[in-house]
C-alpha cells in the first residue's frame, strides 16, 4: 500500500466498551482496514475507569461515558452523531456496539458489517438462559434505579441482538463454533508480525525490565478468567515445585476479582504485570520463555480465538496449549498441544520443554511461520477486502 495514498474510503468502527470487551479486537481490525488504504476512526463507549489497551497512536479514537437506560437512549444519539464512515463495522452483537449500528443502518442507509469475535450468551448459560420474570419483577428490573434491565448489557438484550443479526449486510466470525452458529465468513485473530517481531527485541533485557531475570517465565498475556485455565498451571507447578518457575500474567483482570483469588491460593507462583499498550505488549512477550494457553473444554472457550495465542506464535516463543476449540488447527503441530484440565499433563510439558529448549524453540519459530502465513494483518485484508467488495 501507498502510505501517502490519500484513503481510499472511511470505515467507522463501533466498539462495545473501551475498557476491555471487544477494544483489542476494534484496534486489530482498524490496523486491518487501514492496510487496506481506510481511514479509520473507533468509536464506542468506556464502561469502566479507564481506556485499557491504550489505543495504537495512529488509529482515531472516540468515546462516551457508559450509561445505563433511559441514559443511554441520548448517549447513543450523540454516538450516531459522531459517525462519519462510509462503511460501519459493529464489534460484538451488543446494543453498545451493533445496536448502535443498527440505528445508523435505519437512519443513515451505510453498509454494516457485524464482527462477533465470541458468544456473549454463553456468559449467561447459553441457550439454556431465559428471562421469565413476573409482573413485579418486571416492574422492579424497570422501573428501579438499579433495576437489571436498565443495564445494555443485560442478556435479554444480548439474546435480542443475537437475533438481529441477519440485519448485517456481512458478518464476519473468528471461530469454527460462531461460524457454525451464526454463519458469516472467517475472519480469525490475526497479528501486527511486523509489530510482534522477535528480531526487535531482547529477551534477557525484557526480562530485566519487568524483574524476571531469576525466573523461568510461562507467560499468559490476558486477563485470567475461570475459563482460561490458569488454575490448572498453578496446580501443574505445584506438582513441580521448583523454585524458579513462574506464572508471570499481564494486564490482570478488568471485569472481577478472580486473580485476586488466584493470588490467595498460588501467590509464590504469580507475578503480575500492570497493563500495557499494543506497542508494549510485543517487547513483554519476548521476557516469556513459554506462552500458556492452557484454556478448559467450555463453549466460552470453544467460541473463542486466544489472543495470546498469536502473541506467542509471531513472537516465536513455545506454546503450551490445550486441545479445545480452534487451537489444535491454529497451532498445527507448531507448539505442545494437552487435553484439558489436566494439571499433570502441563507439568511434564514444562519439563519436556525446558529439558531441550532448543528444539522448542525451533517449534516457536515453525508457529511465527504459520502466523505469518494465516494470522497476519495482511491475511486478514484479503479477507477483509473480498468482504466489502461484495456489500
């Protein structure tokens, strides 16, 4: 691409909360489209104290104060008013994002695209979920200052949005699992391989940075979540017990106190690192000796692409991982694949990457080939191009 081209086109991209929820996946698509000659401009609102990842410096970004109902009715008029794309892509079937879109698409006729990058619902208990409540409890989810349904993202909602998505002109989805669910094209997480490059950085002086130095480091770059298995590497270095083995987890937990917990039980095992922007994150990575991706067999983890996973893959590094969902075809013999929930199995994978870390090394190069060749920015604009030559 012609970096002095005059864009092409504008694409406004909605984002459901700037906190977390959905902003990774707005920033990683806002690289997509501006590869593809866009400018690009993230909108949405922030739910929470503060922006978390910070914004990429050259991606435009704009957003409001979450609000609840009837609030939110005039915040995303405000919102409606700020869009200026010829194109509106909506981050995740929810009425912060999509809803939003939907009433550009009503009022302002633009072409909408729809990128479900997981399944909200299944946060609620899935298709089991249902909302019955009687006259009074409805009255008081309504009416009530802190009633539920004044909250957007209440799962009534959700599963409203969920139906509303055959309104989409193109929707676009990262797992095997929301394809089969909700149909669309493949679009999965891709990766910055120029940004995320492990020639630009050094290991040993990341890991003197962050204080890792003395430490074997298997490294989890997200936020711990029940879900994602962190439990089962603390109980698996438990079972190993040596001293200079660590779980090292970067950003911490934005939605809850579950790392707290962790903390309480495996503290001599954790280090935590404070939250870093997309342009930080790839010299933390290169501290990890192993990135773990140790996620449970949950249809949370089957409907979603780890990040981390190609943090770990475009920096070269070992992965430990578990076979649910897409992560044995992502990682295609390219890193440890392990059953899930099993603690013994990821114990006797440390050692058998640490007993010859070369060759798992070579492995993480083998991954960073693959990424290149399947997950990188450019794989995803191909994508992303024949998706809105065809609107």
């Amino acid at each position: 691409m012609n970096e002095n081209k005059k864009p092409d086109l504008k694409v406004s991209i909605l984002a459901p909360n700037f906190c977390k929820g959905g902003i990774v996946r707005a920033y990683l698509l806002g690289k997509v489209f501006q590869k593809l000659n866009y400018d690009v401009e993230i909108l949405g609102f922030l739910f929470g104290e503060n922006v978390y990842p910070e914004a990429p410096h050259d991606l435009s970004v704009f957003y409001l104060e979450g609000c609840n109902y009837p609030e939110f009715f005039g915040a995303s008029k405000k919102l409606l008013n700020k869009i200026k794309g010829d194109i509106v892509c909506a981050v995740k079937p929810k009425p912060t994002s999509y809803g939003v879109a939907l009433m550009d698409k009503i009022f302002h006729h633009r072409p909408l695209i729809l990128d479900i990058d997981d399944w909200e619902l299944s946060w609620y208990g899935g298709d089991e979920w249902q909302y019955r409540p009687n006259f009074k409890q409805l009255a008081r989810d309504v009416l009530k200052q802190e009633g539920a349904l004044r909250n957007p993202e209440h799962p009534l909602y959700i599963k409203w949005m969920e139906s509303s998505i055959k309104h989409a002109d193109a929707v676009v989805a990262h797992t095997q699992f929301l394809l089969n669910r909700f149909g669309g094209n493949y679009l999965p997480n891709g990766k910055d391989t120029d940004l995320f490059d492990p020639d630009k950085y050094d290991p040993q002086i990341s890991r003197e940075n962050n204080g890792l130095s003395d430490y074997r480091v298997l490294m989890f770059p997200g936020a711990p979540r029940p879900h994602k298995g962190l439990e089962d590497v603390l109980m698996a270095l438990d079972l190993l017990n040596e001293p200079d083995l660590r779980l090292v987890i970067v950003g911490g937990n934005p939605y809850d106190n579950y790392d707290e917990k962790l903390k309480e039980r495996w503290g001599k095992w954790i280090i935590t690192l404070p939250p870093q922007s997309v342009e930080e994150m790839p010299s933390v990575v290169s501290a990890a000796h192993v990135v773990v991706v140790p996620s449970r067999d949950t249809a949370i983890a089957w409907a979603q692409f780890p990040l981390k996973l190609t943090d770990g893959m475009a920096m070269a590094k070992p992965i430990l991982a578990t076979r649910v969902g897409d992560i044995p075809t992502i990682l295609n013999d390219t890193g440890y694949l392990i059953n899930p929930s099993s603690p013994e199995e990821i114990a006797e994978n440390i050692q058998l990457i640490f007993q010859d870390l070369e060759a798992a090394n070579h492995r993480g190069k083998m991954a960073r080939e693959r990424c290149i060749k399947y997950y990188s920015l450019n794989t995803m604009a191909t994508t992303v191009s024949q998706i809105v030559s065809s609107l």
